[in-house]
C-alpha cells in the first residue's frame, strides 16, 4: 500500500517543482492608508523563489485633484502594463504619467510598501490636469 501511494506523490512533486522553478505569476493587492476608498493590484514575476519583475498595476477609486473639475477619483479599466524589473527588491516605473516605485520587504517576499503618483493631462476635456500623489501604499499576497 506505501509502494503505491509514493508512486502519484513522487510523479506530482515531478511536475510541481519545474514549474515553480520556471516562474510564476503572483497578484499583490493592497490600499493607501491616506486615501480609505482607494485599492491597487498589481502582478510580479517570480523565478526560483525571488520577485523578479513588476507585469501590471491597476488602480480602483484613486482620488485625484483637476485643475477644471476639481476633486476626482480615477481607475484603470483592467491592468496598465509596465514590466518594471526589481532589482535588490526594489522597483520603479515612471513614464510621465504614473509613476509607480516600491519595495519588497526584506523578511517577507509576500508583502510590499511604495508610492504612486498620477499626472493626467487633458483628462476629460482639454486644460484639465488632474494629479494624485505621491500616495503611499501597503499590498500583500
């Protein structure tokens, strides 16, 4: 009876540890202890154990001041792509519009502590900037 339950158990350790060894995807979701409605999620690569690279961010109920329209709360409709690459974990993306940087906390990979900041220029009519942040956020598996 032992001799046949290894057998299954060995084959699945066979095909798991590859694959975790290869890579694989983890979603962080957090909020902004300074903005209450405000949520982020954002997915990072992982291989042999250790964060490697920032896929995406998404955003829901950011609050953002407008020049015309005033106090505003935005959001991302699905994920912004940004491939930022953490190095010593820490990562940072800026492309003049969000600028998004963070680190992984020493002790624990499953847990992340960084800033966002939003500049939209022309958001909803033409003249209206509208700018949020930097905000610091707290996100966790």
């Amino acid at each position: 009876m032992k001799k046949r339950l290894l057998l299954p158990v060995g084959l699945i350790v066979a095909l798991v540890v590859p694959s975790v060894a290869l890579g694989a995807v983890v979603t962080f979701t957090g909020g902004f202890p300074n903005d209450g409605n405000a949520s982020i999620s954002f997915h990072v690569k992982r291989v042999n154990g250790q964060n490697t690279k920032v896929n995406d961010l998404s955003v829901s109920r950011f609050n953002v001041n407008c020049s015309r329209s005033g106090p505003t709360q935005i959001g991302t409709n699905g994920a912004i792509t940004i491939n930022a690459p953490v190095s010593q974990r820490h990562w940072n993306y800026n492309d003049g519009i969000t600028h998004f940087q963070g680190t992984f906390r020493k002790r624990n990979k499953n847990k992340a502590d960084g800033t966002l900041e939003v500049t939209l220029k022309n958001f909803g009519s033409p003249g209206n900037t509208c700018h949020g942040g930097p905000r610091e956020f707290h996100a966790s598996t």
